[in-house]
C-alpha cells in the first residue's frame, strides 16, 4: 500500500467523523452512556473489594505451642506454616509481648501489681491469609503440626467475609456482562444505521474498483476514534465525580472514612483506563469492521 | 481470471456473451441464452421495455452478478470465474455512469473525481494533472468548487463522466445516463459520449431515448424479455408494441 494511501485512508476516516457529525455524535454519546455506568459501576465495586480485603487482612489465625516447646521447634514452626501459598504474613508474639499488650489495653496502671507474667506459655504465632477461604484448609495443617497445642481462628468471620467476597464476585461478573451486552448491541445498531445511510457511498467505491480494504479503512479508522472519543469522555467524567465523592465522604461522614479505606481515582483508573479504552475501541473497530462487510458484496 | 485472448476472443474484441442466461427464480428468466459480442471502440446501444433485461445484462457485465448458464467474458477477463478478491481489479477497466450521477454529495467536483483515482492508488502528484485536464474535456474546469447540489442535472452527469473517464477504462457502461436531463443537456451528453467514443473507448449505453438512438445511427442490440430481438449496425429504435 502506498504511503499516500494510507494518509488518505486515516485522513477520510477523521474527515468521516465530521461529515457525519450527528451519527458521530450519537455514536459517541450511546459509548458514552454505556462506558459510564460501566465505570461508575467498576468504582463503586472495586472499593466494596477493596474493603473486604481490608477486612480480611485483619483477619488472624493464632497458633499457640505446646508447653516446654524449644525456641527451635518454634522457629521449625514457623518455617513450615510460613511456606505455605495461603499465608501472606505471619508474626511470632512472645509471652512478653503477649503480657505488655493484654495489661495495656485492658489493666492500664494496675499491671504494676503483677510481679510474674500471668501469660507465661502463651507466645504465640499470628498467621494473615491472602485468601480467607483456604482458612480451614490451614488450620487442618497446622493442627496435624508436632508441638501444636491450639489454633484459634474466627469460623464465622472467616466464612462470612468469604461468602460475601464470592456473591460481589459472581454479581459483578453478572452486571459487567449485562453493561457489555447492551453497550455491544446499542454501539453496532448507531453503527449499523449510520454505515446503512452511506451504502451508497460504498457502492460507488466499488463499482470504481476499489478494494475492500479501501473501502474498509476509513469506515474502521472513524469507528475505532468514535470508540476512543466514547470511551474517554466519561473517563474524564468519573475522574471528576470520583474526587468529589471522596472529598464529600470525607467532609460529611468522617467516621465512615475513617473506618472504611476508599481507593484514590489513580488505583481505580490503572484498570478503568486500559478497560475502558479497549472496550471503546474495540467496538468501534469490530462494529464498523462487521457492519461495512454486509455492503461489500456489491 | 484472465484468459488467452485466442481461445475466446478476437483480438478486437472486449466483451463475448456465450449462450449466457440469468434467472432470479426458477421459472422467470431475465436474460435467456443470449450471446453477442463487442468490439474495441464500438459505439452500442442497449434498448427495450421495462424488464427487457438492460439492468440485468449491465450488472452481469459488472461483475455484480453470475451468469445462470453460459460463459461471460469481459477484457480477457472470465466473469464466470473471477473470485471476488478481483473483482476491484477487473473493474478498472471500466467507467461507469449511471441515470442518478450517484456523485458524493458531500464533496465537491474536484473531490468526486479524484476520489475515483485515489481508489485505484494513483500518486497526488498524477491526480493533481489528472483530474483538471478531465474536467476540462467534460467542459467542468471553472467548477472544480462547487458541490454537487450547486450543479444542474447535465452538470451532475458531466462529472460522472469525469470521473468514470478518469482512469482511462477500456469500456464506458452508461446506465440511462440522460434519463433525468432535458433535451438541451441530453444532446450535450451525446456529444461528449460520442467524442469519448471516437478517442477510443468502447461506450455501451442503456436506454429508452428513441430520439437519440435514431439520430445517431450506431449499433443497436434490442432486448425483449430477456431475449435479443434485434442486432443492428446503424440501427434505430423500433418500439415491440
């Protein structure tokens, strides 16, 4: 292909947005309105996940020894559990440590009283996951471990923070293909209504005698910035309301924020971005590539 | 598919129907078993009665649509056999102007003209020497600005000449292509067909103009439900009724 040809082909592809301006506009608006409930929708979910990871993080299992255990079968231990793929963090408490926790948060100044360590034979080992499901699945190992005396674990939290992890899992899947169904079926009818109004341009290409890669590329070029326009404007968009949410939350409901961790707009948009300009484009591309070869056959 | 020339054709001619029919149903032929041939630089007219067959054959000779039986052969070219991917190709060679103009209405008379050399990827430089030395044959140099819709029906018509001339095909198919003028641009039109004609192009048009036909005594293929009822050399238009 010549170089002349394919600037013409880019440069009618620009000049198509134009001279089709309200299908363009149209065009532009339906990728709008669909990427935009699918952003906010990503935005409300990726901080619902994010907070039941919080959650889990905080999430412990508390391993406690078996008495006149060595510190060697300790560290042994903890050498085993540590390999484990479930385990994400693990902190060795001593009886001290154990002691100087329990009498700060709950005996204050009374501590003083104590001459010996009342906790003595309870240092311990807390084990974090990086998934709470395989919970059990760990415990069931750990207690099968030589000089083990007790696990202690939070069943219910566990559980629960796993079931609701799964649910918002499984909706948002469900949500997200709904969005993307709609959006492909509302994109390829502005597409195909559009491209239907020029057949008769497409006609006239190939009774000249044009490839149709030729008549193809400009169709495909304007469709593919139609997607990309589409896709960044509610991208902007959301950068925006997004801020203002969290500054909102923050000035209104400042017990919330404190409690809950929001995620900043840069964590949201490093998938938002590339997912919403894929999508943009994509359909553009796919929409306009499909639609023009039902003319082809002139 | 291109083709030896001697097995099928004479080296004077650019297109053979042989025995060709086409059916869209089963029962209703719109051509049946037609065969002619045309020579290079031949000045043809294709006449007769609405469904006669005129849209059909034009179409077959574009490669728009298969013969039922028969074989088609069009500049060396197999219609029968040509796959799809070259089929652009094939239509290089020729120019073809229809009763509505079907210019793009969005783009002025310089642009619809160019459009049709940039699709068989001649270079700017070429297009730029092209395209006013055509304009100023169909007599459109001062116009090169206007769009479509600023022009009159015969002017419409000058720029589809223009620019199925452009690329210099061997053959001019002329679907009714004064159907939509008055007679001043008729006549107009004729002129400039025939002078395209004696500069060398084979013009083949369609049409119901009796006038015309009978005032310039050129060859005359006359259709009647899908069949050829009449060949002439300097024939005229003979109504069936």
């Amino acid at each position: 292909m010549r170089i002349s040809t394919l600037f013409y082909t880019l440069w009618q592809g620009i000049k198509n947005i134009f001279r089709n301006k309200w299908f363009s506009l149209a065009s532009i608006a339906t990728i709008s309105a669909c990427l935009f409930l699918l952003g906010i929708f990503y935005s409300i979910l990726a901080n619902f996940q994010n907070i039941i990871k919080t959650a889990e993080e905080g999430v412990c299992v508390v391993v406690f020894f078996d008495e006149g255990i060595t510190d060697k079968r300790i560290e042994e231990i903890g050498d085993m559990i540590r390999k484990r793929p479930e385990v994400s963090k693990i902190n060795f408490v001593s009886d001290d440590e154990a002691w100087e926790e329990f009498s700060k948060e709950h005996l204050g100044e009374y501590a003083d009283g104590f001459t010996e360590n009342p906790l003595e034979g309870s240092s311990n080992y807390e084990i974090y996951l990086n998934d709470i499901t395989m919970q059990s699945a760990l415990v069931t190992y750990i207690e099968s471990v030589d000089g083990v005396r007790e696990v202690r674990r939070s069943e219910i939290t566990a559980r629960t923070l796993g079931g609701v992890n799964k649910l918002v899992g499984l909706v948002s899947l469900g949500i997200i293909g709904i969005l993307l169904a709609v959006s492909v079926f509302l994109i390829s009818n502005t597409v195909t209504i559009g491209i239907s109004v020029r057949k008769e341009e497409i006609s006239i290409m190939k009774y000249i005698g044009a490839t149709d890669f030729f008549v193809r590329g400009p169709f495909v070029i304007e469709g593919l910035l139609i997607g990309l326009i589409g896709a960044a404007i509610p991208l902007g968009i959301i950068q925006i309301l997004y801020n203002k949410a969290l500054d909102f939350l923050s000035l209104r409901f400042e017990v919330l924020s404190s409690l809950l961790n929001f995620l900043s707009v840069d964590v949201i948009y490093e998938t938002l971005v590339p997912l919403s300009l894929a999508i943009g484009a994509g359909i553009g591309f796919f929409g306009s590539y499909i639609t023009v070869r039902k003319h082809l056959r002139v | 598919m291109a083709l030896r020339k001697r097995k099928y054709m004479a080296d004077d001619e650019v297109i053979v129907l042989d025995h060709v029919s086409k059916s869209y149903t089963q029962n209703v032929p719109a051509l049946s078993d037609v065969s002619l041939r045309i020579k290079r630089g031949e000045f043809v007219f294709i006449v007769g009665d609405s469904g006669s067959g005129k849209s059909t054959l034009i179409k077959l000779l574009l490669k728009e649509l298969n013969p039922s039986e028969g074989n088609l052969y069009v500049m060396n070219y197999h219609l029968n056999r040509l796959p799809h991917s070259r089929v652009p190709k094939f239509r290089r060679n020729i120019g073809v102007v229809f009763q509505d103009f079907r210019l793009l209405k969005d783009r002025n008379v310089y642009e619809n003209v160019a459009f049709a050399q940039r699709i068989v990827q001649v270079p700017s430089k070429n297009i730029r020497k092209n395209v006013p030395r055509i304009l100023a044959i169909v007599g459109l140099a001062g116009k090169y600005k206007a769009r479509p819709g600023q022009l009159s029906g015969g002017e419409q018509q000058r720029v589809a000449i223009a620019r199925a001339l452009v690329n210099n095909p061997t053959i001019l198919l002329a679907d009714e292509p004064t159907g939509n003028l008055d007679p001043k641009n008729t006549n107009e039109i004729m002129h400039l067909l025939e002078e395209i004609n004696e500069a060398g192009t084979t013009v083949i048009m369609v049409t119901h103009n009796k006038e015309i036909v009978n005032a310039m005594r050129k060859r005359v293929i006359t259709l009647r439900r899908g069949v050829i009822v009449r060949d002439e050399e300097e024939g005229v238009y003979i109504d069936e009724d």
